[in-house]
C-alpha cells in the first residue's frame, strides 16, 4: 500500500504512447493523408479514421484487418498487444 508521505520513483516508469497516436505519427511518416493510407490498407477512410482519432482501438479490430493496418504503416503488432 502505497504511503501518501512517501515519494514515488518515476524513474521505473516508460510513459505508453496512445494506440492512435502511433498509428497517425507512423502514416505521417508515410502517406501524406488519411485517404491515401486507407486507401493502401484497403479499408475505407471512415474505418482508418476511426481508429486514428481513437474512436475504437485496434485491438477491437479484426484480425484481417488490424494486420493490414500494421502492415502497411509498417507497425509491429505486437505494439498493441
């Protein structure tokens, strides 16, 4: 149990970046827009978007299609595990 008088050391914590948030820094890195990288994952736009803004998370995704989305922003999937 945690002391509330006692500090805590940040230094063992890694700070987790959001499933969308590497999911848009890497199409970034390689499509210059949303449509375009839907369009190579073969899903449609509104789809990507959705997992872009974080609306749904790509672990609720299908696997077909979490591994196309992985994929082509060349992601590990293990990223999301």
């Amino acid at each position: 149990m945690l002391n509330p008088q006692e500090k805590i050391n940040f230094e063992n914590f890694e700070l987790v970046e959001p499933q969308y948030a590497i999911l848009e820094k890497q199409r970034k890195k390689l499509f210059p827009t949303q449509k375009a990288a839907a369009s190579a994952m073969g899903i449609a736009l509104r789809q990507y978007q959705r997992y872009a803004s974080g609306e749904r998370s790509l672990s609720s995704a299908s696997f077909n299609i979490g591994l196309r989305i992985c994929k082509t922003l060349d992601i590990d999937p293990f990223t999301f595990l």
